[in-house]
C-alpha cells in the first residue's frame, strides 16, 4: 500500500507541472488513489488522508524522488521522473 500512495504522490505531482504545494496535492490526489470514508474522517482537525500524504511525501524526500522547494512545497527529482515514467 506504501507504494501505490508514493506513487501516487508523483503521478500527481507530475500533473501539476512537476512540482506543487500541499494543498494542490490534497484537492488532486483523488484522481489517482480512491479516497474511503476512513481517508476523509478528521484526525487532529483534518482529514486522515492529509497526514498519510505527509508521511509519504517524507518518504519521497528521503528516498531522492522528490525534493522540497519551499516550505509546503515540493519538486519532482529526476529519480522520481523516471519513476513516475516507468510506471506509464
């Protein structure tokens, strides 16, 4: 499951131009990994699915596919380019 959620994650990154805010992450996510019920109920005043993006997004950082750009805001690396290529 980790897996599909990071790719997810840089499928739509991508389809933001390649880098994007977290905010645009959370309204587009669901065009690429089906939101549940449990996704959407609030934990800590939002809703589950933003702190599972968060975790991930830490994840991509670590493992070089993304970068981040400012705070909020994050880049596709050229590992994670190729990453969301392959996967096309």
């Amino acid at each position: 499951m980790r897996e599909r959620w990071e790719l997810s994650i840089l499928q739509c990154i991508n389809s933001l131009g390649g880098r994007s805010c977290l905010k645009g992450i959370y309204d587009k996510i669901s065009d690429f990994v089906e939101l549940t019920e449990d996704h959407r109920k609030e934990e800590y005043g939002r809703p589950a699915y933003h702190h599972q993006i968060r975790s991930h997004i830490t994840n991509l950082c670590q493992s070089g596919e993304i970068t981040k750009i400012s705070r909020g805001s994050y880049s596709l690396t050229e590992k994670g380019q190729k990453k969301v290529s392959k996967d096309e």
